[in-house]
C-alpha cells in the first residue's frame, strides 16, 4: 500500500508531501490543486512506460508545468539555491518499494529539434516508507545506474538516455527483480475520468461478448465488464449496488448480433430501458460499478470527479460501493462535492483538504511538522 504522495515543482503543487490510506479522498475548492494531484499521479504511472515526457508534452511541455512562483513561497525573486526541478514520488509501506523521479531543464544541443523535453536527471527505488542509504535499491544519477544485489553496489552496463526510465530500461528478472515488480505495478494502476455520457458516448453501445475483467478507461465494453462481474466476480454486490442506487430494479444482459445489450428493468415498466435510454447519471454509476468491482482489482485505483452527473440520491450508495472496493484495491477519490466527501469520511476515508496559500497548494490545518517524513533523492 502506498503510504506518501510527494510532489514538488508540478504547477501549483510547490512542495507537497501528503499521507495516503487504503482510501483517500481529496477535496477543495476549483482551483486548488486538485486535477495537479491526480495528474501527477498519472505522472507516476506514465513513468513505468517511458510516458511521463510525452504526457508532459501534451500539457504544454516543462515550462508550462512548473511551479510559477518564488523558489521559497513567500521569498521573492533572486538568484536560485537550487536546480529548476519536477519531482515526483511516492513511498509504500514495509512490504513495498518507494520510488521518486526528477525532471530537469534540458542541455541544448543543436543535434536535435526536442530541445523543449526535460530530462530525467536523478530516479531512486528504495525499500519501505522512507528513502536512505540502507533502504536503497537502485539510484540513477543522468545518465549512470547502479544496482544494489547480494554482493553490493554494482554499475548498470549502459547508460541511459536522458528521456528513458529505469523502470523501462533497466527492469530485468535477473538483475533487477524489484525494478520489474516495482514497473508492473505502475502498470497496473487504474484511473477513471471523464467517462462520457453523452448520446454517442461509448458505453451506450453493444460491445463485442467477451470476457472482459477490467473496464476500459472510456467505458466502451461497459457491459461486457458487468456480465464478467456477474460470472467471475461477486454478483451478489453486483446486484446489492444497483438496489441500493435503484431501489427495485435489476440489471439484464443479453446477447445481441453477437454482441451484448445491457438494460435496466425498473418497477412499473413493461421492458428494461436499454443503454441508449438510460439518463447520464444512470449510466454513469453503472460505469462506477463495472470498474469498483472488478473481479481483477487493481493496486490502486484513482477516481476523478466520480459525482459528475450524478444525482445527489446515489452519492451515498456510490461511496459504499467505493469503499467497500478499497478492501480489495487502494483507492484515491478526488471530489468536489461534500455530499461523496462526508460519506466517504464516514465511511473512513482519511481525507485532505487543499487550499491555496500565496499561489501554493497546501492541506489546509497542517503545516510542514504534521507530513510525512520525505528525502528527495540528490542529483
């Protein structure tokens, strides 16, 4: 379980170091931080997949992702004690590896048109909840790598490029069993946004009858997802989830053209209401459901705005759902709305609460003595 989110220098989040729980959940006023958080957790992941540069890319590039303000927040403008830097990391518990990434200003050089893309200029993985000498694994410097194994320290036989991870290049069974356990997980992590609705959207349509374990991010096999729940999974919750939103009203799946048709038969109809027919937030808290209760749970779990259109009535069931999943996956539930937000506290969410301060993205009622202890590895 990851027990620290740490990031530095991604847009407003200037220096912020956060304890996570088998369920959290972050909330603020628009504005505060909260879509940087959960972009910088896509970060994260983006790294066991040589991404974090190119999803960089896509939101502008560096130096439109840096921390716009003073290098100290309240200091004012001078000569810098420090490199311009993008950090990102996080630590686990005894059982996990922590892993913390370093994005710097780029060398130019007139021998290639990206000069615009940072360069990873320091990458550690350690052991446990807190980064020092006796705990680390694996320690990138630019270029270099050296690896810790039973016989001690030892150099990596290549040097790397500056844009390349070594948790892409460098995760091998043989020499690097922690950096492949240590990727896979990254790769496993599961985010769910944006989830259209609309009448084209994707989850309205038959998709292909197949076997179908996790829900794609858009939603497109949303009934192939719910009908693998029903078979591989617990229908029992699958069913206790749609009476608790739907009181009275039962899920059907059925093959069609090779495909399958998902309704919803609610008391006083003569048919079910078929995907193309559902309102929005219907069909969204059935997304909710085929990704919380998935019968391959996944490490970690981050939702964004899960209360889009939803219907203040299905909050509640929505955040049982939610956490009665973060028994099987850790959850991360990022929401504005304070209805999910009470539910999931009460539900024993530890929750944070952002807020900006001078341009900077703080957890409002805790100052730098009440986060977690964290050491950015050294360039």
């Amino acid at each position: 379980m990851l027990t620290t989110l740490a990031v530095a220098g991604y847009r407003s989040l200037c220096n912020l170091v956060v304890p996570l729980e088998q369920l959290t959940v972050i909330t603020g006023a628009n504005g505060s931080g909260k879509s940087s958080l959960y972009r910088s957790l896509r970060l994260l992941a983006a790294t066991a997949r040589d991404g974090a540069i190119a999803a960089l890319a896509r939101e502008g590039g560096l130096a439109s992702t840096l921390w716009a303000g003073p290098e100290r927040p309240g200091g004012g403008a001078g000569k810098r004690s420090t490199p311009i830097a993008l950090k990102l990391g996080f630590a686990s518990d005894d059982d996990g590896f922590g892993y913390a990434i370093d994005f710097g200003i780029p060398t130019p050089s007139a021998h290639t048109m990206f000069n615009d893309d940072p360069e990873i200029k320091a990458e550690s993985v350690w052991s446990g909840p807190i980064l020092r000498p006796a705990t680390l694994l694996t320690e990138r410097q630019n270029s270099l790598v050296r690896l810790r194994g039973d016989e001690g320290w030892r150099r990596h036989e290549r040097s790397l490029p500056p844009w390349a991870s070594v948790l892409g290049e460098v995760a091998d069974p043989a020499t690097a069993p922690e950096l492949l356990t240590l990727r896979d997980i990254l790769r496993s992590w599961r985010f769910y946004d944006s989830v259209r609705t609309d009448a084209d959207a994707p989850a309205r349509r038959s998709p292909v009858a197949t076997r179908t374990p996790v829900l794609s991010g858009d939603g497109a096999d949303l009934a192939a997802a719910l009908q693998t729940v029903r078979e591989l999974g617990d229908p029992d919750r699958l069913d206790d989830a749609i009476s608790a939103a739907f009181p009275g009203s039962r899920l059907t799946l059925t093959p069609a053209d090779g495909g399958l048709s998902l309704g919803l038969r609610q008391p006083g109809l003569l048919r079910p209401l078929t995907a193309p027919e559902l309102s929005d937030g219907t069909l969204r808290y059935l997304v909710w459901v085929a990704a919380l209760l998935s019968p391959r749970p996944a490490p970690l779990l981050v939702l964004n705005e899960p209360e889009t259109s939803l219907h203040p009535s299905l909050l509640e069931p929505l955040a049982e759902l939610i956490a009665g999943a973060s028994s099987d996956s850790q959850i991360v539930v990022v929401s504005h709305a304070a209805p999910l937000v009470d539910a999931l506290a009460g539900q024993g969410a530890l929750r944070h609460e952002l807020e900006k301060r001078n341009g900077e993205t703080v957890v409002a009622g805790r100052d730098l003595l009440d986060q977690p202890a964290w050491k950015w590895p050294s360039r």
